[in-house]
C-alpha cells in the first residue's frame, strides 16, 4: 500500500471516488510481467484494476455529460480515438492510439481514478458497485464474443470453463434464449452452471468422452473457450457442430495446432474477441438490470489486494473477488 496523490481530473475527464473493483487474471498477468506484448505499453509503477466502479467525485473542463454524483464503470479500454479506421468502423477495440486502465494509465486498485468522461459508463441504478464491477471485463469479454459468434435463441452454445467469465457467459446465453452447455472438469464448478441455468454439464475429466456426449446433443452451433489451456481449445473444436463457430477468448501461452482440413471439411469458424466497446457495454448493462445476469462476488477490502491476486494464482476462487472501499 502506498500513498498517492489524489489525480487532477483535466479536460474531458472526471475524478472518480472508487468504491469497486474486480479482480482480474489479467492483473496477475500483468503484475507478474507475463504478457511481453503489453510490456513496452505498461505505465510504471502501476495502479492495477480495469473493473472499476464509482461515484463522480468532480468533473473537468467541458464535461457536460457526466455531474457529481453520478454512477460509473471504467472498462479496460479506457480511451479511443474515434477517429481512426477501426473507431470509425465501429470496432474501437482495435483502435490502435487506445489507452487501457490499470495497464497504460492507473486503474483501480486505489481510492480514486482519473477516467475519461466519454469512456465512463453509467450504471444502471438496479446493479450495486460491488456487483456491476465484474461486467466491466469479465462480463463485456463473454458478451462481445458471444455476440460477435451469433448468438440468437435455440442456438447451443457449449462454455469451456465456469469461472468468473465462464458463469456470466451461461447466464448470459440463457437471457438470449439459447441452450447453455456447461463443460469444466470441477464438479463444483458444473453444479454452479446447473443452478444458473446450464441444460447440459460435461466433465472433461470424466469417463465419458466429451466430444461424443457433444455429437449426441448435435454438437455446438457455438463453442467458447474461456481458459487459457490448449488442452481445451483441442477439445473444443470437436464439439463444434459443422457450421459452427469456435469463440477465441482464453489465450494459452502455446500456439494451438488446428487441421485446415477440418475446418473447410465443417465450414467452422473462428472467430477471436477481445474485451468490448462502449456500446457493447451499454446492452450488458441494460441485460444486467433485468436481473438476468448476475455476477458471484466475494467482496474484500482494498487493503488485501495482494491476497486477492494470490488467490486467483492459486485458483482459489468461484466466480469473481472484489476490492471495495467503504
Ligand atoms: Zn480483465
Ligand atoms: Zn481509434
């Protein structure tokens, strides 16, 4: 812990008073120095946290959409041009002049955080802090790639791992009317998906094959792969009904080999996604304050941030830690 000054909010930007934020396997990545593309754009030292939810405490010159007082989220993607080709295209995810929270300025493991008023979020009055903060990351991650692989009602879509995204991801199938296949090799993890609304579980360490339990159900219109293990990927893409569309999320640090033959042979898709937009945002929120999708927290108190992050090390948690500030 360490005291720092609270940050001038300039032009365009707010002063947020932070009163959550989640706790992200991408924090530990970064605070572990493992991700060698984000290195030469990583501030230091670093304020840690791209899940972050407050209250405007003051706003700067010419912010007239955001007063005092306000609820806010600050997602990962903290700043976009808006100019460029991919902002134009509606695809500011891959704006290249973007700036990210908790990696290229600080983000939220703090009491307060300096956002821009045009990449803040207003959240819905129906959410509270501790429980919106997930869906700033964990949850527009899954939204997006869900979105961006077609999701649509009666469409079975089969999630690789239940975890903080893998358990937001049922839910969110669900609320659009699809088929949600829970597939994890901790049972625990498989009885949480049957609660939330999963129609099928599979246990990859299990007797049975999971790629012929997947052929029995007709396969997966939809396959998304939440962990970051090859082993799963090499799963995955059996299940894939032909037609079908495999969604890139977790990232194993290994290339994972793929048969073109496959792929032309099942005219399967791939399709790679990565965190979310603004208005990719906007409707997870909106789907949010239905009640639809609701996040499993564990909240802590800022103070043990380091003990959160050894404990997504460890694997040692269900659903999503939060840090709030009282
Ligand atoms: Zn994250
Ligand atoms: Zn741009």
């Amino acid at each position: 812990m360490e005291e720092l000054p609270v940050p001038e909010p300039g032009p365009g930007e707010v002063l947020i008073k932070v009163r959550a934020c989640g706790v992200c396997h991408s924090d530990l990545h970064l605070a572990e120095g493992d991700w060698d593309q984000l290195k030469p754009i990583t501030k230091l030292p670093l304020v840690l946290g791209h899940e972050v939810t407050g209250t405007v405490e003051r706003v700067g010159e010419g912010v007239t959409d955001l007063a005092v007082g306000d609820r806010v989220g600050v997602p990962w993607l903290h700043w976009t041009c808006g100019e460029c080709e991919y902002c134009r295209e509606g695809r500011e995810v891959l704006c290249g002049k973007q700036m990210i929270t908790g990696v290229t300025v600080d983000g939220g493991y703090a009491e307060f955080l300096r956002a821009k008023a045009s990449h803040a979020a207003k959240l819905p009055a129906a959410l509270s802090f501790a429980e919106a903060a997930p869906l700033l990351c964990a949850g527009l991650t899954v939204y997006r790639a869900l979105k961006s692989a077609g999701l649509a009602a009666g469409k079975r879509v089969a999630v690789f791992g239940v975890g903080g995204l893998g358990h937001l991801a049922i839910q969110i199938i669900k609320a659009r009317g699809a088929v949600p296949i829970a597939v994890d090799m901790a049972e625990d993890k498989l009885a949480l998906a049957c609660e939330l609304g999963a129609a099928h579980t599979i246990n990859v360490g299990g007797p049975e094959n999971p790629r012929k339990v997947m052929r029995a159900l007709g396969g997966a219109h939809i396959v998304m792969v939440t962990s970051g293990s090859k082993a799963a990927y090499e799963t995955a893409l059996g299940c894939v009904r032909k037609g079908g569309t495999l969604a890139v999320v977790g990232m194993p640090p290994e290339p994972v080999p793929v048969s073109m033959v496959a792929l032309v042979a099942g005219e399967i898709r791939l399709v790679a996604s990565a965190v979310g937009t603004r208005e990719d945002l906007r409707e997870l929120l909106d789907l949010a304050a239905t009640g639809a999708v609701r996040c499993r927290i564990e909240t802590l108190p800022l103070e043990e941030a380091a003990a959160a992050l050894a404990r997504v090390k460890r694997a040692a948690v269900t659903g999503r830690l939060v840090l709030v500030n009282e």
